[in-house]
C-alpha cells in the first residue's frame, strides 16, 4: 500500500528527467544511504556471525570462567549466561506488574489529571535516563544497612552489589517499554469493549482484569521482550552493581538466595571483560560471547515479530 | 431485598476505588522514586558544585590529577579536595553526541524516507526486522566491534606517522579516537532513529499524500513536503531518544574514544583533530564507579550524574515542548 506512489509513477513511465534537479539529487541521496544502510547492517551481522560460528565451541557455554594464563585454560561462560538469565528473569518479574499495572492506571483511571500528566512524562522520561546515574544512585541505595539483607555484609559494611540489586535497577531499564507498550495496547480497545462489560454489571477492575487485559496481551508480551532485551544488553549497571565477578560468588551457603545476594556475572559484563578495556583482553571470548547474545536478542525479536503477526489474526473489535 | 439492591452497587464501586486507589499509591510510589533518585543525585553532587562554583563547568589543569588528587584525598585525613574543572569532559560529551546526531539525524531521515516510500517491496520486507534487530543489539556489542576493528583501522591507516608525531608530546593518537566514537555512536543510533521515523513516516494520511500527486507535483517532492512534515512529531521523538541514548552510553564510549581526558583541539587542524581521544561525561562514572568509598570522589561522580540527569531530562523537556504547536493541528505520527 505504501508503494502505491512508486508503483503508480512507475505505471505512468513518468520519467524522473522532468524533475527539478534537487528533487532528483534527492531520491538519489535516499537510495545512496537506504543502500549504504543495507551494506552496514549487512556488514555488522556477517561479521559476528562469521567471528561467532569461528570461535564458540560447545565447551565455552558449559565451563566456568577461570584464572588462567593462556587462551585455553580460561574457561568458557556458563555463570554469565546464567547471570544474563537470572537477571533478566528477575529484572522483567518486577517490571512486568508495575509496568502493567502504571499502563493500566495511565488509560483506564488517570484521576487526577494533574498526576496522570506527570507520571506520562516522567515514565517517558524514564526512557531517556542514562544507565550510569540509575547504577551509581543503586549503588548507594543499596549500601545503606537497612538494604544490607540484600547483599552481602563484611566487616559491618554494606557492599551494595548483589543480584537483587542489579536487578532492582535494571527493572527500571525495562519498565518505560512495559508501559508504552501496554498503554498503547489498552488504548486501542475501543470503548464500546468497555461498555459492553459495563452493561453487563461489571466493575470497572473486573472489565480489566476479564477484557482489556487478555486483549491487550500481545502489547504486554511485546513490551516486556522489548525491554527484556534492553535489560540483558545493559552493560553499566552490570558492572557497577553487580559486581563484576566473573563466577558466582554466593554470600552464604542457602541454595537460592545466597547467590542472589551474592556478586556474578552477565554476558554483557563478561564482554566488557574480555575487551581490550577489560582484565581478560581475549577477543575470541569476547566474540563468542556476543554472538551469544546477539542470538538471544535475535529470539526476543522473531519473538515479538510472532506474537505482533498473531495478534493481527486475531479477533478484530468492530 | 431492598438493602442488596442497595449493597451490590455500593460494593462493586468500593472494589473499583479500592483498586483505583492501589494501583494510584503505585504510581505515586514509583514517581516518589524517581523525584528521591532526582533530589539524591543533587544532593550528594552539590559539596562539589559549591566548592568549585561555575569553574566546574569550565577548563583548566589535567582532569586525571584532579581526579586522582580527589580520590586519594579521601583516604587520607587531610581536607577533602574538591578541585575539579570538567570541561574536556562536557567538550567531549557535546563533541561525539553533537556528531552522531547530526549524521544519524541527516542520514536516517533518508534511509526512513526510502524504506517507507521508494524502495522495492523486497527489499523493505528484508530491511523491517533488520532495523529493529540493529536498534536492539546491545551497545557493548557495538564497543567491540568498534574497538576491535575500527579503532585499529583508523589507528593503522587514517592517521599518519607525521600527524602522530605533531601532537606526540600532548597525547599519543592510537586510533581511539572522536572520530571512531562518532562513527560507532552514530551506526549505534541510526536504526533507533530509522525505526521512529519510519513508524512516523507511514502513519501519514495516503489521501494527503495523493492530494498532492493530483496536483501533479512528482513523488519526491510529494512525501519530502508532505509526509516528512507531517511526520515531524516523529522525528521529534526519535532524535530526543536517540540523544537520550548517545548522551548516557558509557561502556561502549570509553572503550571507542580512548578513555583519556582530552579536550580535543580544532585548532590542531582538521583532520587530526578529528583523531585525538577524549572522554565522555558518562564514561568517566564508569571508569572511576569503583572509588565511591572516598566522599570527596563520590560527590564529584554525583556532580557529573546529576549534569547528566539534568541534561537527559531537559531534552525530554524539549522534545516535550517542541511536540505541542503541532498537536494543535491534530498531527499525531
């Protein structure tokens, strides 16, 4: 349908040597930089993929990193890839509700004005807030001693760095996507949906939580992958409050939570790492590493790309 | 009978002010959170804005010793230094932001143009997910590649013996550089642009569009003047997110742009200038985020998070008020 002037121009014959010459210089500078464009991101996905399929051996996803002194023996990425996983997982478990829940408050309440005004903006603001100041203002929240049970304690002093810290913050990454997403999804209801459930007796919670919300589920999937994928590409965060330790360092023996209070590790940070800039310098771990991110991002896109396709196959409000 | 016909009513509206009034107290919560984080952040920073006054924002002396000068001053139990004058900083900063986008501003707003309107239907099939894969990739992915491949080609084959030579005494050129945080910011920033504009681009009416193609003004023209201004909101907000991005990205520009506090010289001449490293505002709280122990250290880091904070939220700010004259007219792209 967008083609539809090219095509029609096309159909005519209209020869483009009747326009002006600017016009002319142009279309061509569009086709220039549209192809210019095209090689780019052809060049950036060849190249990890060709660096990516080089240097990822099995063995990289299930060792540990470890100190070595050659290539060899310094050991694959399983705990950064856990530690991308965890922290996603729990990053999007906070953001998820309160991202739904402030889309919801947004569309369907918004009373007072003056508020839902300010919280738009300020969600939207959000969305523009370095990493770097969200980390550096975690890692003195999360020092204080009343957040002490949240990482680990030495010698009576907080160190602030923790899986529940990191994840804490990043929530706050992921959580400007979760609203936009949702907001929209819910605002594309029609409101005749709403009266419809209204006639029926229905609460205005009720007709959210049974009707809008499962309509707008596509939104929230979309939203919640989108900023899964910002959460699990942030690298400062990571490195400031998670602590940079390349393997979990547990702060107690408990199963579960004492690796959350304890330091680790993501992909992201096991890049910067590996980078030139990093202690490790060691490019073929770093390339495998970010071809194994990449594929995950990848994922989440091809994932938004299905459930954006079915939704569109989906019951349509008319 | 009477009181439940009475009760039901009454109930159900006390379940919706119930959750009116949960789900209200979360967004006031997270607002609170935000104005503490924007109250803090100014609060910790200030010790350093008052001991330097307006001169923090100015030049003068080497920003590693002050820095250095700072953090040791901590430890020991001498009064606390607080001599900081960040201008290579902010210089650095406007320099690589300012650049990459202008060039990604300039050049997505051709390749969103093209993608939505004059290119073959294969072709935009391909390049859709392509582009929101691009806006998706991490930005430490990006770092690499920058420092892996193009700081090298620059530091190998741009930059030559005579130009290395010329500015040796003062700093080292070795590839990383403005020239390649540029670059990479801008590759980094482009597809975000790409994918608002485009969004914007075909959310224009078709029958405007075709109401000028009636009047026999060709395509080119058609959708530069129409679509494109049309779509101004759109392009509004894709340059005020991808500043917002460019502005706090840290990791992937103190490992392409040298990581030395310089303030890049035009006056050294045009292209080797272009060459000598700098650093970002953002990158420096990377670089130095492990030194908070010492307080002289941690207000001067809170001193450039809040000029960031207050930057970043200034240009929301700016986009904000440059979108309203035109949701008069009932353009919404």
């Amino acid at each position: 349908m967008s083609t539809a002037i090219t095509a029609s121009a096309r159909r005519h014959e209209r020869p483009t040597a009747s326009w002006r010459l600017t016009d002319r210089l142009g279309l061509g500078l569009a086709w220039l930089l549209g192809l210019l464009f095209c090689a780019i991101a052809g060049a950036i996905v060849v190249f990890f993929l060709i660096e990516g399929v080089r240097y990822l051996r099995p063995a990289l996803l299930v060792t540990n990193p470890v100190a070595g002194v050659s290539q060899g023996e310094t050991g694959g990425f399983l705990d950064p890839l856990l530690g991308t996983v965890i922290i996603g997982a729990m990053a999007m478990a906070i953001a998820i509700p309160v991202g739904v829940a402030i889309a919801v408050w947004l569309s369907e309440f918004g009373r007072p004005t003056l508020m839902a005004r300010v919280a738009e903006s300020a969600i939207e603001m959000m969305a523009g807030e370095p990493a770097v100041v969200l980390a550096l203002f975690g890692l003195t929240l999360f020092e204080l001693p009343a957040l002490g049970f949240l990482s680990q304690t030495s010698h009576g002093v907080v160190l602030g760095q923790s899986f529940f810290a990191a994840a804490a913050l990043l929530s706050l990454v992921g959580l400007p996507l979760v609203v936009a997403s949702t907001r929209e999804g819910l605002q594309a209801i029609p409101a005749h949906v709403r009266e419809a459930s209204y006639a029926l007796g229905k609460t205005k919670i009720a007709t959210t939580r049974r009707v809008l919300l499962p309509a707008a589920r596509p939104s929230v999937i979309t939203g919640s992958m989108l900023g899964l994928g910002r959460v699990i590409g942030d690298t400062a965060i990571v490195l400031l409050l998670l602590g940079g330790t390349l393997t979990f360092q547990p702060a107690n023996s408990t199963p579960v939570l004492g690796v959350l209070r304890g330091t680790g590790d993501t992909l992201t940070g096991y890049m910067y790492y590996n980078s030139p800039a990093g202690d490790g310098n060691s490019h073929s771990k770093a390339y495998a590493a970010a071809f194994v991110l990449m594929l995950i991002v990848l994922a989440l896109n091809l994932g938004v790309d299905v459930v954006v396709r079915r939704s569109r196959r989906a019951v349509r409000w008319s | 009978m009477d009181e439940d016909d009475l009760l039901e009513p009454d109930r159900s509206t006390a379940q919706d002010r119930r959750a009116e009034l949960s789900l209200g107290a979360l967004v006031f919560a997270v607002l609170a959170l935000l104005l503490a984080m924007f109250a803090f952040v100014l609060h910790e920073g200030w010790p350093s804005f008052a001991h330097n006054g307006l001169g923090w924002f100015g030049g003068g002396g080497s920003v590693d010793q002050q820095i250095q000068a700072i953090f040791t001053s901590g430890d020991l139990k001498t009064t606390p230094v607080y001599t900081f004058h960040a201008w290579p900083l902010i210089w650095g900063t406007i320099l690589i932001t300012a650049g990459a986008v202008v060039i990604a501003f300039v050049s997505s707003l051709f390749v969103a143009v093209f993608l939505v309107e004059f290119s073959p239907e294969w072709l935009r099939r391909m390049l859709d997910p392509v582009v929101r894969l691009l806006a998706s990739v991490p930005s430490i992915v990006y770092g690499l590649a920058g420092v892996l491949v193009i700081v090298p080609l620059i530091g190998n084959h741009l930059i030559t013996e005579t130009e290395k030579a010329s500015v040796t005494p003062a700093i080292q050129l070795s590839g990383a550089s403005v020239l390649a945080a540029v670059l990479i910011l801008t590759v980094m920033i482009a597809p975000i642009m790409i994918a608002v504009f485009a969004d914007g681009l075909r959310a224009v009416p078709r029958g405007w569009l075709e109401g000028s193609l009636a009047l026999g003004i060709n395509p080119w023209r058609t959708f530069w003047k129409v679509g494109v201004r049309t779509a101004r909101p759109a392009l509004i907000a894709g340059t005020v997110l991808a500043t917002a991005r460019a502005l706090g990205e840290a990791i992937m520009l103190s490992l392409v742009s040298g990581g030395v506090p310089f303030a890049p010289n035009p006056a050294d001449g045009f292209p080797i200038f272009l060459f000598e490293p700098t650093q970002t505002l953002a990158a420096t709280i990377i670089r130095n985020g492990d030194q908070l122990d010492s307080p002289p250290m941690k207000h001067t880091l809170y001193a450039i998070a809040a000029v960031l904070l207050f930057s970043a939220a200034m240009l929301s700010l700016i986009g904000w008020a440059a979108k309203q004259p035109m949701r008069r007219y009932g353009v919404v792209a």
